[in-house]
C-alpha cells in the first residue's frame, strides 16, 4: 500500500507516512532522547517501533514501570555512569594482532565494571529485588562478566587509566633506573651551572631543553668555552644552547630507557589485548544492554516528568481512558504553572465511532492529537499520562487526516488531499483500525463536503473501524444521532464569558457559536442581523437548539455545582463541629479524672496531718499557744487546697467564644489546644505568644477563647523552654540516601518546625543524581503558602545538590 510505513512483523501500519510528526510523536521521543546518557540509549530511540503483538507490549511497559518505581523508591543508586560505546574499540580487536591503546582498554574496563555493578544491584539490596523488578531482572538473562579479566586490566591500569609502574617487573626495573639516571643527571648539571655561573659563561635563564635534551643557554661570546654538542641558538643568534660533555653519556643512558620503556608497555597492552579479544561478543552484548538500560530509565524519567502510568490492557477492544493529557500541553502548562484539562474518553463497540463537535478553538483538535499520541505512546512501550485504572487496546492501522496537506509539487488542492486519504481509509480500515480526522468533509462547498462527508462516514462504519472524527456540519452530527456504532461528543463552551472549557461532553453535539463568536470579535449587531437572515430557517433553528440546550446545560450544572459545595461545606462543619465536641469532651474528662485524683490526694495528705493535729491537741490541751498553731494550720491547708481545685476548674472551663480577633485577646490555633495571647496584628496575620514563645500564624487559623487565668498561662511556661528549644533547632538537613517518602516526611516537619520558631531560612541537602529527590521536594513547597522561595545554593557550596528555602 502506498503511504504506508511498515514498522514489523505484526503488519502494524502509519498512514501518513509521516503520522509520527502530525501527532507530535517526534517531539515525544526528541524529549526520550534527552535523558539518554549513552549514544547507544539514543539508537534505541530512534529505532523505536510501534507494536502489535500484546505481550510484548505489555513486557515493554512493565520495564519502564519498573524502573520508575525503581527511581521512585530509591533502592540505592542504580549504576548510570559509564554507558560507553565501544564500537570502535571491538573493531580493532577483530583485526588479529591490533593492540589497544591505554585509553581505549580503559574504557573496557569501566563498561566491564559497570555491568558488574548493575548484576550485583540485583543480588544484594533487600533480597526483594529480583521480585519487585522481574522485567528489567529478565535484561540481565544470560549476562555475566569475567571477574578475572576485570582485575587483570584493574593490575596494569591505574584509577587514571595509565599504565602502572609495577605492571611488570621489566617496567618497574625500567622506571626505577630512569629515575636513578635522572637524579645523576641533575646532580651533575647543578655543579656545572654552579661552575659555569661563577665564570660568567651562562645567561640568566641558566639552563633549558631542546629536542629532549637538557641544554646550558650559553652567549654567544663563551660557546667555544664550553665542551659539548650545539643543540640549537636564538633567534638573535645571541644565545646558544649546548649539551654538555659531561652530561652526554646519562642523556643517551635515559633515551635508550624511554625506548626500553616504550617497548615493554606495547609489550604488556599487546598481552592485554591479547586476552580481552576472546571477549568481544560478551562485551558486544553488554552494550546492547547498557544501551537497554539508559534507553528505559530516559522513558522511565520522562514518565516521571509527565505523571504517567500503565493502564491495563482490554482484551475486548473496550477503551477507558480517565483523566487523559497531552503530555507536551502538560509539560508547557506545567512550566508556566497553568492548569491543564484532562480528556475522559470510552470506546467500545457499540459506539466506536465519535463525532466530536464544538466551536473552533475550543480544544476539538488537541483533544484528537491527544487519544492519537497517547495510543501511540501506549503501542511504542511508553507509560501514559492517564489514570492506571484505565482500559486501552490494541490497533494494527493506524489512519490520520489532521491539517493542511496542500501540495503544489503534486498539484493537490487541500480538499484533493482530503478526498485521496478518505480513498485510503475507506479501502483499507478494518475493525483493527484506529481513524483520527480533523475538521471532516472541511476544504469545499459545505452542502456538498457535508454530503461526501456522510456518506464516507457510513463506509467507515460498516468497517467497523474505530475512531474519531471533528466536524462543524449539522448533518453528521444527525447522522451521529440515528446511526449505531457512532456517537455524538461536544467540546464545551462556556456561553457567558464565550470563551471555551476545553473538556469534552460525551451525548450530545455542540453548537459552532458561529453568531456568538462574531459578536464577541466585535462586528455589528446588524452585520450579523443580516447573516442570520440569509441561513436556511431550519440549520438556524438546529444551531439555536443546540445552543439553548448548552446554555440551559450549563445553568444546571452551576447549580448542581453550588448545591454540592454547600452540602460539602455543611458536612465538613459537622465533621469539624463533631471532632472539635469530641475532643473537648475528652479533654474535659481527662482534666476532671486529674483534678479528682488530685484532690484526693491532698485529702490524704490533709487526712494525715489532721490525724497528727488531733493527736497534738490531745496531747497539749492546756496550751492556748499550741492550740492557736494547730488551727491556723487547718485554715492555710484549707486555702491551699480550694486554689489548687480553682485553678484545675479554670483549665477545664475555659471555651471558644466567637469574637473578634483583637490585640490583647486570648486565641487557640484551629489544630490545637494550647492558649495564647495576641500581641500585633498585621493585616490577616497575628503574632501571638504561647507562654514564652512567640509565633506568627493566619488570623483565620485562630479561634478566640475565653480569657485564661494567669495560673494557666504560668502553666504553659512550664511545659517547655522556648529559648532551649530554639537554640537546639538545626535548620540544615541531609536527606541523601533517604527514599522519597521518608525524604519528605522530614522535610515537611523541618518547614513546621520553622515556622514554630519563626526561622527564616532552612537548608536541604539532597544531592545531584537523577533530579528526583530535587524536584520532588520542590513541588511539595509550592504547596506551602509560608514559603517564599526555593533555589540552589552558590555553586562553591553544593550547586543544584543544596536547596535553600526561603520562609515568609
């Protein structure tokens, strides 16, 4: 078929060729690619195929599935660094013989070590690894390294990659009598210089080297003083350099050891290259796997980015899709701190056809790029930004009419290009097919481009093909209405503000808004008098009815609307009122069972020494003194203990009253139960005081409260030492190693703390890495209306790897 792109064995095919781009799948895996470490992780994007067969789709996405729970749950760092392409390298080593530079063998060696890192990632951890991570265990089937050729490079080449000195007996007697050589030659050059110098024989840059040669820089006027071999002379000719005689025989002695060094190196990498070339399919192989690996966790980190998940596989060409993006319009809303409208979508057989109608601009075309991107994500292995509890399934066709394709080479008129891909669709679409077209029967006569447009539509209905189609005729939106297996959907449009919502409608059509939308642009109300004059009396009559009943619609809506927020409000102030009933009820309980318990107590206490009063005046009757004592004693216990019950029946009493925030006045924060007092009001925040530590909080975050004896508020002081606590406080934390979860737990009880104690400025130590730690804490404080401001600490101390927080 011509226009066709085969992509495999499954005989999935892309009509137009170039479908990828009018879906914006190119930018997709443009946005893959650039996670990707490795060239080798770049070729898999590019060669990225989209499937047919079930399970290799579904082994496709549990890979990326598992992998970003992988980076979700940081399990350790997984092994990413050193995904080289070796390529060139096992070239070479085909050619018998070929010795490997250094560099080149090093670079084995960190790809040896990296697959070694990623097989012993699996083995250790929990244990549970291998269980949570099957399919990415499955990439490593049949992957092993050979530990005993790691360690025989690990012997010859340093950290660095260079050669060491012990890498051979030869080389270390070599290295060690250059380096003897080397200290008689200095020896002897600085007793020369020191010689020279004294007779004036030498300039004052005394000394230098020419070809590898140490040389005396000596006048020109002295050179015939001096015995040795002329090496070279300045440009002036006013210095010459001379070797010295003296020094002759320990140059040659050092020249003849570099050779020596030199052969014994190619020797030792010749013995090397020797015995990793039995190793070249093995090393080929582990390319191909680290290529796989850097390929998934590029999807894996763009699934991320995305909020993208894997829904589940229908077996019955049922499609569910819940909560659908775009994920480049996510990606660019995201950026811009927009919301964007998800796409709630349901195909099935007996509606597989959906005839989607609305105003323009009113997202009808996103909404046709988004099911047709999502669905090609979905077929490439790609997570989805959808719901996970949504349903898709699997197309083998794939037929797309979207924009202009006017061509002046092929002499095609827009509405000629239209009609050859309905030729295609109509000929070739069956019921594993997936049709998207935009703005159908558009580019002609519209009685006649609506007529054509019906009667494709009715072909491709008995293909039983599914699809989406957008339109602004009337008649298919009937055809819609009467015909089984299509179905009608409007992209709804708000009539007040006549501007457009951007979510879809299942049911119903929608009307153009045509009249509406040219008031709005400002033409006259008479221009448009007289347009609507010159429509047929029964499309007006349709369009008006169309739009009524959205007007009407959307009416009902914002009532339902207010009636479930009101209702949602009453059930949560008689959740809060039922809580708040509760726990003052138990604290009034607790105070109680406390203040009985000490009341009985000091009635014991008071017991006892009555007893031993008793027993006093028994014993000492006749003295009045004594007598005097034992009552004034009776009446101070008296006292005591009526204050001390007083102060415990003031704690218990005390209530919220519905008062006016004001200075001087006692408060309660909404979350708790401790009272404070107000100090400074500023605007709709307080700086309230609980005991001997001072806070700022939201004005509607207090409650007033009945004013607290002085005896309570002493009280509080006692619970705790604000000036200790605060000078305890550490506003820095390292959260590297932590899991996501346990990362922000911490964090979110750091910020709390802040604000308790009124800091300004907090530190988070989370390290580099993939980013996510990063942008996970990141996207948790814009929740936080305390927080300022949030940016990486100066590069000399941590860079993208510290985030400071800034608190208002």
């Amino acid at each position: 078929m011509k226009g066709y792109q085969r992509v495999n064995k499954y005989q999935t095919s892309l009509y137009p060729k170039d479908l990828f781009t009018k879906l914006e799948f190119d930018k997709i895996l443009e946005l893959v690619a650039n996670y990707c470490k490795s060239t080798m992780g770049k070729n898999f994007v590019n060669k990225v195929k989209i499937q047919a067969e079930p399970k290799t789709i579904e082994r496709l996405l549990r890979q990326v599935h598992e992998f970003k729970q992988l980076i979700m749950m940081e399990e350790g760092e997984f092994p990413i660094s050193n995904y080289l392409d070796l390529r060139e390298e096992l070239k070479l080593l085909a050619i018998d013989g070929y010795v490997l530079s250094e560099e080149q063998i090093f670079r084995i060696y960190k790809v040896l070590s990296t697959v070694f890192e990623i097989l012993r990632y699996f083995s250790l951890g929990d244990g549970n690894r291998k269980e949570r991570y099957p399919e990415l265990l499955l990439l490593t089937k049949n992957i092993s390294v050979e530990k005993q050729l790691i360690n025989s490079i690990k012997l010859i080449l340093d950290d660095d990659g260079k050669i060491r000195a012990n890498a051979s007996k030869e080389l270390t007697r070599i290295r060690k009598a250059t380096t003897n050589e080397y200290r008689d030659l200095e020896r002897k050059f600085k007793t020369l210089v020191n010689d020279y110098k004294k007779r004036g024989w030498l300039t004052d840059n005394v000394e230098s080297v020419r070809a590898g040669r140490r040389v005396l820089s000596v006048p020109a006027e002295h050179k015939r003083k001096v015995r040795g071999i002329i090496h070279d002379e300045s440009n002036t000719g006013s210095t010459t350099f001379i070797e010295p005689e003296e020094t002759l025989q320990i140059s040659n002695r050092i020249v003849e050891l570099q050779q020596a060094e030199k052969r014994e190196i190619y020797r030792i990498l010749k013995e090397l290259s020797h015995k990793i070339r039995p190793f070249v399919d093995p090393i080929r192989q582990y390319g191909r796997m680290l290529g796989l690996f850097d390929f998934i966790r590029a999807k894996a980190l763009f699934a991320w980015d995305i909020n993208a998940q894997m829904p589940m596989l229908s077996d019955d060409r049922r499609v569910e899709i819940f909560n659908a993006k775009h994920p480049l319009l996510f990606l660019k809303n995201k950026a811009e701190d927009k919301k964007t409208v998800p796409l709630n979508l349901e195909l099935s057989l007996a509606d597989r056809i959906l005839v989607v109608s609305g105003p323009n601009a009113g997202g009808k075309s996103v909404m046709l790029k988004t099911v047709g991107l999502i669905q090609l994500m979905f077929q490439a292995g790609f997570l989805v930004p959808i719901d996970d509890h949504s349903m898709m399934t699997i197309y083998r066709h794939f037929f797309v009419d979207i924009g202009d394709e006017q061509s002046i080479e092929n002499d095609l008129s827009t509405y000629s290009s239209h009609l050859r891909n309905m030729r295609h669709f109509v000929e070739y679409a069956n019921g594993k097919s997936l049709i998207l077209i935009d703005e159908f029967g558009s580019g002609t006569d519209p009685s006649l481009g609506g007529a054509i447009a019906e009667a494709l539509l009715e072909q491709l209905t008995k293909k039983f093909c599914y699809g989406i189609v957008t339109t602004h005729y009337s008649n298919l939106k009937v055809f819609a209405t009467k015909t089984k297996g299509v179905f009608n959907g409007c992209m709804t449009f708000d009539y007040r503000t006549l501007s457009p919502k951007y979510k879809l409608e299942i049911g119903k059509p929608g009307s153009s808004f045509a009249f509406e939308l040219a008031t709005k642009s400002g033409l006259s109300k008479e221009l448009i008098k007289r347009a609507k004059s010159k429509v047929d009396s029964k499309f007006k009559e349709f369009d008006e009815l169309l739009s009524n009943l959205q007007r009407e619609k959307q009416v009902v809506i914002e009532k339902e609307r207010s009636i479930a927020k009101k209702e949602a409000e009453l059930t949560a102030l008689i959740k809060e009122y039922t809580i708040k009933e509760e726990a003052l009820d138990k604290q009034q309980k607790e105070i109680i069972l406390a203040t009985k318990e000490k009341a009985l107590n000091e009635l014991s206490s008071t017991n006892k020494k009555f007893e031993k009063l008793i027993k006093d005046w028994n014993e000492n009757k006749g003295e009045k003194k004594i007598i005097k004592q034992i009552k004034e004693e009776v009446a101070q216990d008296k006292r005591e203990l009526k204050e001390a019950i007083e102060v415990l029946k003031d704690n218990i009493y005390y209530r919220d009253v519905d008062e006016k925030i004001e200075e001087g006045c006692s408060v309660r924060l909404r979350t708790g139960k401790e009272v404070g007092t107000v100090v400074e009001l500023r605007k709709n925040r307080a700086v309230v005081t609980f005991g001997g530590l001072r806070t700022v909080a939201k004005v509607k975050e207090l409650v007033a409260v009945e004013a607290v004896p002085e005896k309570v508020k002493k009280g509080t002081v006692q619970v705790f030492d604000t000036l200790e606590a605060r000078s305890e406080f550490e506003s820095n934390v390292d959260i590297r190693g932590m899991r996501r979860q346990e990362a922000l737990q911490l964090v979110d009880e750091l910020v709390d703390r802040a604000l308790l104690f009124n800091i300004d400025e907090l530190k988070i130590i989370h390290g580099i890495g993939d980013g996510i730690l990063r942008r996970s804490i990141r996207e948790m404080l814009r929740r936080y209306d305390s927080v300022k401001s949030v940016r990486d600490e100066d590069p000399q101390y941590g860079g993208a790897g510290v985030s400071i927080i800034e608190l208002k």
